[in-house]
C-alpha cells in the first residue's frame, strides 16, 4: 500500500472529483474545483487523501437532438484503467442488510514530488446483490431513495475504509451535504456527539434549495435503520426532515461558504452557526494555456507553487500575454471547426458562456431580445460559443439548452452562435484558454463562487459578469474585465443592460482601442492569478480549517 495514504491525517470527502477527463466521477463545478484543491493539495504537499464514489457510469453524456433538446445518456468510463484496487472490504447496514464497500486508489502527483491519493468506493462486489452492486453507478442519477444510499455509501464507509486501510485522519473535510452522514457514523461506532464534532469541516457551496439534500425522515429510517432515525433527530431537533446541509453544519467544528459574498449570504440562511469565507481558486498549471505558461515561466518563475509570482506580469508587455492568447485562440477556432462544422471569423471577439445549464445562471439571457443582439452584430461582428449541461432532472436547463438551439437557428447568417456538446474537463480547457469575453450573468447572490471565470481570467480572457460570487473580489474597474448592473440593482434590468454594455463598451473597446484591450488582458492575468490560485485557499483550509502547523 502506498506511503502517501498511510501518512494523510486529512480526508475530504466529496461525492465527485474531476482528476482526469477519462476520469468520469464528475458532473461539474463542485468536481472540478475537487480535483483542483487535490493538485494544489500535491503542489504544497499536505497530508490529505481524497474520498469519493466510483460513479462507473459516469454523469450524463450530452447528446443533442435535431430540436436542439438534451438527450442524457450515461457515460460509463474504465475505472480499471485509472485506479487499483485495495484488499480490504467493508461492510455497512442498509435497508437492514450488509453492503459490502471496497476502494480503489488513483495518486497523482504534485510540483514538488509530492503524492495525493483519492480513494474510489466502489459497491460492485460479487458478494453484493445486483441493485446493491450498482449503488456507486450513477452519479446524481437515480430516484431520492437512490440518492440517500449513496450518500450513505459515502458518509458511512470512508471512515471504515480508511481505518482499514491504517489511515489516522484526524479531520474530514465534507465537501458539500452529501458526505453529512460520517459524523453520525463516527457518534453510532462510539464517538460521543463533541468528538466526533471536532473531527469534521464542512464547505457549503451554493445557496440554491436545489443543491440542498433533503430527504423524508421516513425515508432515512428506512434506509439507515430506526435507531439512526433518533440519532438524527437528536443532533438536528426539530426539523421534519433529514436536511444534509443543517446535519453537516451542526455536526462540524468549523463551517464556511466559498466566497466573502456567499458567506454573507450563508451566513443569513444558517444564523445559529459561524460560516467563514474560503473563496475558491483554481489550479492554475491545469488550467493555463501551454503559450501562457511559457510567459509565466520566462516572466513569474515560481508560479506553480507560488501564485504571488504572477504580480509580476504586471509589467510586462501587453503583446506578450495577447501573443500566448493568440496560440490559444487559434487552436480553439479550428477545434470549433473541427467539432461543428463552423469556421468562426478570426477578426471578431469571441463571447462565450460554457457553465450547467440552469435556472438562475441564466444561460439564454444574451437571446433575451434577439433582433437586437443581431443589429449589434451586424455594425460590430462577434461570436458566440455555448456549452454546458443539464441535470436530468433540471427541466429549466433542458429548455434553456433548447431556446439557444433556437437561437442559433434564428441567428444563421447574421450571428455564429455556436453549440458545443459534452462540457467537461477537455471542453472548458480550450473554450477558457481561446475566448476573448467570458459571460456569466447569474442572479445575485445566487453563484456561491464561480470558477470557470477564474481561469478564463488567467488566460488573458476578460470576464463579463453580474456583481456576484467571487467577481466581487476579482473585478478592477475598468482594468480587468466588466461588471453589469450595480450591486442590489434589479435582474431583470440586466439583460437590457448585458446588450448596452456589448455594443457600447466591451466591442467597441475590440474594434477601436485593442492596445487597451491587451493591456486588460495582461492586468486580468495579474490581478486574478495571484488571488484565485487554489493554492491559497488550500493554505487558508490547512491554518484554518485543518489546523496545521504553517509551513
Ligand atoms: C470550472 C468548471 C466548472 C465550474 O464553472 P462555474 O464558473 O462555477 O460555472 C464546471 N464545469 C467544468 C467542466 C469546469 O471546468
């Protein structure tokens, strides 16, 4: 068994991570932003090891019908090819019979050497039923009672695993509700309700009721047994459901939202407790463009484990960073075309709003009045790229992902509105990298963080953004990108005031000023690259959270 997961005093536990595109355990943000806090995790060597389920079938493979609608698919992937299997097995009571876990182990490996282990759990076992053998299959599939067992595969075996497995973790990290269960499993095998409360961390990372757990008391009792029933309702009382997100925050020491505005907002919604702010960064060797590397490399050495490097990007030329860009924009126009059929106009912007499709991010919002976009395009030509996907069971998103289909149609010949399936790792890697306007219009306070504009950012690509989540601390006035509507202004002004702003300030800003523009280019790689690295919230998780010795 390997060194680096006998040493980890650390587990963070998550219901997805995103190590690999081949790698299909992931559906999105929370994911991603998992396997980027476990690459950061390598880069400082911490002594952590991450937890998440095998998901053999994967998320939902995007396909698109001839109406433009959303066909969900699963995306089954190789977990044989990717991780090795551990010896132990444990078993765990649901429904009133014994599930058999085991994990599987995938390392990766950071800046300076050091190894971070994920573990895989996995209830594929020939001893388990055929259901049983499918509850690590689908990620977010499945029916409430589906979605309960897995969150109890999670929460009730990790810590059984890892003791198995000679692990002595002395925090777990819940990423999220889903993992809100191993605090009760820690008080049903003897820990009493304050240790086990100072064993655990918790991140919250939306305020939307969706991404909230809820589950039927009556459901829990019958899937984790009638004494964990008074269990529960012992360390939550008084609530008529079992709610993840109130479990989790009553059951750790330490709780935080993932931006200083998200906390606010969490703050208000969980008045009992105190919620920090960590807010999110991104792991920027992953997510920087080979061509900008280089410049980071010649101009910032150190970058890579020192983020505070990229200050220095500041003062270099402006050509320098829109040079590295260029290579990345012309790679991303031919895989359009690769991909679509759609040969993009190199002279114009490319806009490009890639992120899940759903309700209050708002993804048609550019569509809003149409005859107008066009009459912008027509005096001042750009592009639009679209990717991302709907949950199953997000009717909104399955209709927004239709009406930018109908968009497209309705725009042929005046406007390339192009949509690109299947948004995953390899995606969003060349759609941040070659855009030039990164859109994200959510309603606030409704994205907790955002992440993906954090890496268009260090790429050179200027974010176009409602005031919410971490472009409150990102944004510099007129410096590094553009922020619409004024803070507690009306949404619905924002559409009009998203097509004000386009022909008013960003395209004429391209057409008419491009020295201007790269030199908001290179200022978006030194103002956010520094700040929205991963790194630095891992070294806030490890002082804070974590309770790590510095250093
Ligand atoms: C970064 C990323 C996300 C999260 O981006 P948001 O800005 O938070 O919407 C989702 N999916 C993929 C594939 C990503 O790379």
């Amino acid at each position: 068994m390997t060194d680096c997961l006998k040493s980890a005093s650390i587990a963070f536990v998550t219901m997805e991570i995103a190590l690999e595109p081949g790698m299909r355990c992931y559906s999105g943000g929370l994911g991603v932003l998992a396997g980027d806090y476990a690459l950061a995790a390598a880069d400082i060597g911490l002594p952590m090891v991450f937890v998440t389920l095998a998901s053999r079938e994967g998320y939902v493979r995007q396909g698109i019908d001839a109406q433009g609608h959303q066909i969900d698919v699963p995306d089954p992937w190789d977990l044989e090819k990717w991780a090795k299997p551990l010896d132990p097995v444990v078993r765990i009571v649901l429904e009133g019979r014994q599930v058999a876990v085991r994990a599987w182990v995938h390392e990766l490996q950071g800046e300076g050497g050091a190894r971070i282990p994920t573990l895989l759990l996995d209830t594929d076992l020939p001893e388990n039923s055929a259901e049983d053998r499918k509850l690590t299959g689908r990620l977010y599939g499945g029916d409430e009672r589906y979605r309960l067992l897995q969150e109890a595969v999670l929460g009730m075996a990790t810590s059984h695993i890892l003791k198995a497995l000679g692990c002595t973790i002395a925090t777990f990290h819940l990423n999220e509700g889903h993992a809100a269960l191993l605090p009760v499993e820690l008080v049903r095998k003897g820990a009493s309700v304050d240790e086990a409360r100072d064993r655990c961390v918790f991140t919250t990372h939306t305020p939307v009721a969706a991404g909230r757990d809820r589950f039927p008391l009556s459901l829990a009792e019958r899937v984790l047994g009638p004494q964990t029933r008074g269990l529960l309702e012992r360390l939550v009382p008084g609530e008529p459901e079992l709610d993840m997100t109130l479990l989790a925050l009553g059951m750790s020491r330490y709780s935080n939202a993932v931006s200083c505005r998200h906390a606010e907002t969490a703050q208000e919604m969980y008045p009992g407790v105190t919620i920090h702010a960590v807010t999110n960064g991104v792991h920027l060797g992953r997510w920087t463009a080979p061509a900008m590397a280089d410049v980071f490399d010649r101009d910032a050495p150190g970058w890579r484990t020192d983020p505070d490097c990229l200050r220095r990007i500041a003062g270099i030329e402006p050509e320098e960073v829109a040079k590295a860009h260029g290579k990345a924009r012309t790679h991303l126009i031919g895989e359009v075309e690769r991909l679509s059929g759609i040969a993009l106009d190199p002279d114009a912007p490319i806009l490009c709003y890639a992120r899940r499709m759903t309700g209050y991010k708002r993804p048609a919002l550019l569509f809003h009045d149409l005859e107008r976009l066009l009459e912008i395009a027509e005096r001042q030509p750009f592009s639009v790229l679209v990717a991302g996907k709907a949950h199953p069971k997000d009717d909104t998103g399955h209709a927004e992902i239709a009406r930018i289909h109908q968009a497209a149609r309705d725009s042929r010949g005046r406007l390339s509105v192009v949509f690109l399936p299947g948004y995953g790792l390899e995606l969003a890697a060349k759609l941040v990298a070659g855009t030039d306007v990164w859109l994200n219009v959510p309603i606030p306070p409704l994205e907790a963080s955002g992440t993906s504009g954090m890496k268009a950012a260090v790429n050179g690509v200027l974010n176009l953004s409602t005031r919410d989540g971490w472009w409150l601390e990102g944004y510099r006035e007129g410096r590094n990108g553009w922020a619409i509507g004024q803070e507690g202004g009306d949404p619905d002004e924002h559409g009009p005031l998203l097509l004000e702003m386009l022909e008013k300030q960003v395209l004429p800003e391209w057409y008419e000023h491009r020295d201007r523009w790269h030199c908001m280019m290179r200022d978006a790689v030194a103002t956010v690259g520094p700040r929205f690295s991963a790194i630095r919230p891992m070294h806030e998780y490890a002082a804070e959270a974590y309770r790590l010795p510095a250093g």
